[in-house]
C-alpha cells in the first residue's frame, strides 16, 4: 500500500473519510567542531556551509523516520506535512516533522498509485 504524504489539505480527487489525528517526529541534533571550523573559515569566503546542510539533511531524514514508525494504523495520507527547526540550546536544533493522518474514501489515481 502506498501512503501518499502530501503538504497540502486535501488530496486532488480524494475525499477524507476519517481523521486519524496527528503524528509527528522528532530529533535534536548537535554541531560539532569540525563542522564550527569549517563554517568559520567559509563565514570569511562566503559559500554554502556543506557540514551545516548534511547535518540539516540528516536531521530531517532522522525525524522522518521517527515519524514513519508512529504513524497512525490504516492511514492512506498524511496531509499538512511540515517541517520545523529550533534552536535547543548554543550548538543544537530540534528538527521536528509533522502532519495529519486520514483515510481517504475514493479510488487513487494513477498519479497518486
């Protein structure tokens, strides 16, 4: 079964039968000095902080996953996904993903098959 995960409130073409509730995950992720120094010497060049996007990469994938192992039994979608960061402390963020079960009445077209 395919689940379709979408960041919009409906599904084109699909009705939702039942809201299933929330399901989210989460993951706090620290820098670390190497990824400071690296950041620091390109902070005097300019560029993008590679160290700093795969640890953003990474984090989401991280909350991903802990959002795939809670998601609610029998849902067809997740609508309203989001993404959200926040600083935890001086070197960590929180990554957190989110969104909202449903069963979908409707058959999926081939689009979304």
């Amino acid at each position: 079964m395919i689940m379709i995960i979408i960041t919009t409130d409906c599904v084109p073409g699909r009705d939702v039968r039942e809201i299933l509730g929330v399901v989210q995950g989460s993951t706090v992720r620290a820098k670390h000095l190497g990824r400071d120094i690296m950041a620091g010497l390109k902070n005097i060049v300019g560029g993008e902080l590679r160290g700093y996007t795969e640890l953003m990469r990474e984090a989401r994938e991280e909350a991903w996953s802990a959002w795939r192992k809670r998601r609610k039994d029998g849902a067809d979608a997740v609508l309203n996904v989001r993404l959200a960061t926040a600083a935890v402390t001086g070197g960590a963020a929180e990554i957190l993903a989110y969104g909202t079960a449903v069963r979908l009445d409707g058959v999926a077209t081939a689009a979304w098959s």
